[in-house]
C-alpha cells in the first residue's frame, strides 16, 4: 500500500473542516446557513472515509457503503438549500430525498458487493451495484439545480439573491466537470472514469464548499438589519 494513498482526501477534508468551523462562529443560524453547514458536514465526512479506507487500509465494504449513503443525501439537499434560498417552504419537498433513501434501503441489502477496487493520493475507484441507475438519479438533481440557477440569475431582481445564485452556479458547474467528463468518455467506450467518477467529483466539491461558505458569510452580512435595509432573513 502507497503510504501516500488518501493524503489528498485528508487535506482537503482538513481545510473543509475549517471551513465549517467558520461558519459556526461568524454565519448566522437560519435554515439556509445550516442547509450549507450540514452540506459542508457531509463532504468533511466523505473524505474522511476515503481518507481511512486509502491510507489506513480500512477499505470493507461496509466503510464504502457508508460513504455512498454519505454523499447521496448530498444532491437532493443541494435542491433543498434553493428552496430556502427562494423561501419556498414546503413538508413535500421532502419527496426529493425518495430516490436516494430507496438507495440506501437498498445497498443496506447489497453491502459486500462494495468495494474499493483501487486507491491513489487523489481519489479512489469503488465498485457498487446498479452503477449507471444510481448516476442517474445522482447527477438528475444536480442538472435541476444548474437549471433552476440559471433561471435565477436571469430573472431574480434582488440583488443579493442574484449573487447568491451566481456562486451556487458557478460551484455546481465546477463539480459537473467530472460528470461531462465521465459520460462523454462511457459514450466512446471508455468506462475507467466511471468507477472514479463519485470520488473525483467529491474533490470538485471543495470549489463548492468554498462557494457556500461565500453565500453562508454573504447571507450573514449586517444580519442585525443595521448594515443593509435589503437584508434577507429566514429563521
């Protein structure tokens, strides 16, 4: 074993957690700062599974079935973090966490069909069942995501709403990389990425990490209403 494997996933699990440490003392406690805290929780999380499974060796099944329960409450949440974001509130929202807990329902059942097939400083291949059918309902939330942001930016007349949706923008356009990448290369024949593709895509989401701790400390500004009259506030 490399003893460098899951050293990248460390730091940047290391430099998320500060990230997070930083939105609890200076963020304002509403529902769409939390939303990007708990957001920023997973990711710090995620990695620190890789980290384990890489460096320490503890690579069971069960350590990536855990991981993959970690990042798929993660694009459905995003959806969510929009919805505060446009004080749309509503009990039936929570429908859009079906497609990623029937997943997890299911992997509970299929546990030692995970496994990590390889390791390096950067990322990790897993092997998992119903591969090209979980993609889809993965990335799914993210193109609605990039879609309903970009109607956003478009249309949005509050200023402050409008920047907001321009940095959640810019960091789901950043962690689509690796998805554009890794279809456009399983449609030439080539599948290696897609093993990797969760993995890599989860080192993007640092750039999206950062872009909610931007939004979080924004969305906080002059939060006792004396700084900006237009201050936007939800409990």
């Amino acid at each position: 074993m490399d003893s460098w494997n899951g050293i990248g996933s460390l730091f940047i699990a290391c430099v998320e957690l500060i990230l997070l440490v930083n939105l609890l003392i200076f963020t304002e406690k509403n529902r769409f700062n939390r939303t990007s805290m708990l957001m920023v929780l997973l990711l710090v999380i995620y990695q620190t599974f890789e980290f384990l499974m890489c460096w320490a060796g503890i690579n069971a099944s069960f350590m990536a079935y855990l991981a993959f329960v970690d990042i798929s409450i993660l694009p459905p949440l995003n959806l969510i973090l929009l919805f505060r974001l446009f004080k749309y509130e509503n009990k039936i929202l929570n429908l859009i966490f079906i497609p990623a807990v029937s997943f997890i329902v299911y992997y509970a059942f299929t546990v030692d069909q995970f496994a990590v097939t390889s390791c390096t400083v950067l990322y990790a291949s897993y092997n998992y069942p119903l591969g090209e059918l979980y993609g889809f309902f993965y990335y799914l939330p993210i193109l609605i995501t990039i879609m309903v942001l970009v109607r956003a930016v478009q249309t949005k007349k509050d200023q402050r709403i409008k920047f907001i949706s321009k940095v959640l923008l810019f960091g789901n356009i950043i962690i689509s990389i690796p998805v554009v990448v890794g279809f456009t290369l399983m449609f030439s024949g080539n599948y290696v990425f897609i093993s990797r593709m969760e993995s890599i895509m989860c080192k993007f989401a640092f750039i999206y990490a950062v872009c909610l701790s931007i939004v979080s400390l924004y969305k906080s500004k002059g939060k006792d209403g004396r700084d900006n009259p237009e201050h936007i506030s939800d409990n």
